[in-house]
DNA sequence: ACCTGAACACCGTTCAAGT
DNA sequence: ACCTGAACACCGTTCAAGT
C-alpha cells in the first residue's frame, strides 16, 4: 500500500515540491491535505503540522512558483517595444503554467499574476521618461492591461466564438458572420496595449 | 427542526430561486446540495431530482443571472460616449452582485459576464461605421477590455498597493511613493478605454 | 520535534425503496 | 412523478496520545 511514496524527512519544502507537482500535473482541484500526505508517505496530521493548513500551503504555494517564474528581460529599442515583450513574455509564462491562476486567485493573492513583471516594468516606464504620479498611473494601467487579458484569456473557452448571435438584431450580416470565426486572442492584446501605450508615452 | 423550511411544491424555478438567495448572502461556497436541501425543506436527492446535480444547477444559475440584469441603454451622443457608457453600467451591474463572476467562473461560462453588454454594443459598434471583419474586431475588443477589467477589479485586493515596492531598484523616489497610495480603478478603465476606442473608431 | 489514530462536521452523488 | 434512507467515497481540521 506504500504507492510510490518517498518516505525521506518531511521538510515544508518538501510538501510545497510534491504539492506543486500534484497541481501541474492534475490541476488544483486534485489537491487536497489527503492526498499530499498520501503522496509524502506520511498521515495527513503531518502536513498540517508542516504547513499550517491549506490557505497557508496555497500562500507558500504562490511565493514558490513568482519565485521560479524569475526575472524577465525587455527586448527593443523604443520603450513601447521593450514594454511589450514584457507583456508578451508574461502571457507567454502563464500560458505554460494556468494552474498559476487558479492558485494565486484561491490564495486570495491575485496580483500575484504580475508580480515578476512588475519591477522590470517600472524601470522601463522611468526609462521612457515618465516620473512621480504619472509613471504610477502609467504602470498600473498596463498592469492592469496584463492582468486583465491574462484572466479573460484564461476563462474564456478557447472556441471564443459569441452566445447566441443568431438571434440578434444587428443589421450587419457580415458582422454576424464574422462572430462565429473565432479569433488570435493575441490580436486583441498587442492591439489594445499598443493604444494604451500611445496615450501613455510622452 | 423545520429552520424556516417552506414545504410547497418544489419546482426547478424554486431552486434556482433559493440557490441564487443563498449564493447572494453567504457566497458561492456556501452553496451545497445538502444546505440547498435543507433551506427548501427536502432531502438532498430530491435537489437531485430537479436540477440534475451542481454543474447543472450553476449552469441555470448563470442563466438566470443573466436574464435579470436585462438590457442596458446606451447614452451619449458619440459612439464614443455610448459605447462607454454601456461599458461602465456592465461594470456597475457587476459590482453590485459579485457573486456573478465566481458562480460564472464556476460554471464554465467565464464570458457569460458581458452577455447583457454584447448586443448592444455589436449595435454601437456598426453605428459608429464599422463592418464585417473590422467591426467584429472591434466589439471583441471592447469585450476583451470590460471582462479583463471586471476580473481584475474583482481578483485584486482592494487597497491595491503594490507588493515589495520598497526593495525594487527603480532610480525614482516618487514614483516608489505613488506606488504605496491606491488609485481610482476606474480611472485606469477609463483612461484605457478611451485609448483603445480612440484607435478603433473611425 | 515529529508523527499517529480517531474523531467531527462537512461535501457530491447514487440507488433501491417507498407513495 | 416525486421523495426518502442509506450508503460510498471523498473533503478540511483538531487533538490527545504516542515516540
């Protein structure tokens, strides 16, 4: 009955490992105080006297993966370019990893999405020439530009094609027809960030 | 033992009612087919009987939630204007029953968040001289900046100060400032949509 | 310091059995 | 057609007791 579990000394680093494993591999919903000790090879009392309990373990769960995530290097010469491989590369990053969203949403810590870009960000945002109250608001904007299409990107079935439309009254029959192609997403993005940045930049 | 049990005939209708009470006061998680039971005064397989079982009863919650909010009425005399204010009544809707966002997540049914908002604006949207392929892009567009908004204005805590500022390397002192007052959101919403409409009008 | 068995109070879901 | 009791297979969490 021992599965295949591993039996050395149950470290909290160790939990966060096996539980980060189990919810790349199987999603969040596979994760349970129950099935994490299973997997240690230990009762699941001792998770709990490791890690707290579950809230504290997604915490943990959160520094350790916006720690791995690591730093995020601009590319481009103009600062819109610079900024938006940021961007991209995030999106990049998240789409390799979705359980992140689903982690750092059920820990409460959802600005946790950015926060390897955030830094990088800021400096390329003085870089480009913007200070004080105008660089915050510059910076939160394209947050909130990142954030944003991140989730909807996430939540949306991947069809993306519109509930409905038939029924409409839009006069346009070209319009309808063209709702029920589904698109690039990242269209969308880079054209929405590009206006954004247009206004933004100085 | 009765609680407040109300014992006439159970219907589909009379469930959906009492899960949306629920889901209202106490939040999604305290939705369950036991409590739903309980509140209607009927064992738990009954529920079951009704609704089929959770994920189809969140699916005729969704509905139900998006029959009621009904339809907005765009004002203003641009298309600008118009567009935005229907944008900004989405906005309000939502964050006056911030349940819809969890229950629809949970759901499956993520862009179920902005069905009241997409006819009229597909109507907005041809009105202001768009067609086909580029009007499509458009209110996809406009759809993409009201949900990313809505979700991140719901996921993000709500002093919204930014994590760590102080151990960032960034040369300007001001803008570290910035960073530790909150901002107006939506501000940033409308700031970004007035950017992007900007671009995508003609 | 670390682990356990046992328990409490919950879940979603199914199903044979009742009226 | 509608409801029930009873069960199965799960949860998170606590706690006294062991070594």
């Amino acid at each position: 009955m021992s599965s295949d579990a591993v039996r050395d000394a149950v470290t909290p680093e160790r939990v966060i490992d096996a539980a980060l494993q189990i919810v790349e591999v199987e999603g969040l919903d596979a994760l349970s105080m129950r099935r994490l000790a299973a997997t240690l090879g230990v009762r699941t009392p001792s998770v709990y006297w490791h890690v707290g309990n579950r809230q504290e373990l997604l915490a943990k769960l959160v520094e350790r993966i916006t720690e791995d995530v690591g730093r995020i290097r601009p590319v481009g010469r103009t600062p819109e370019q610079r900024i938006s491989s940021v961007c991209l590369a995030v999106l990049a990053e998240v789409r390799r990893r979705p359980y992140v969203i689903a982690v750092s949403a059920t820990a409460g810590r959802g600005e946790a999405i950015f926060t390897p870009a955030q830094e990088v960000l800021a400096r390329e945002v003085t870089a480009a020439g913007l200070h004080g109250r105008e660089a915050a608001f510059a910076l939160r904007t394209i947050l909130f530009q990142l954030g944003g299409f991140i989730l909807v990107d996430h939540g949306v079935a991947s069809d993306s094609s519109l509930h409905g439309v038939d029924r409409w009254e839009v006069a346009d029959p070209d319009l309808r027809a063209e709702l029920h192609t589904s698109v690039d997403l990242d269209d969308i993005f880079r054209y929405s960030l590009e206006a954004v940045l247009a206004k933004l930049l100085p």
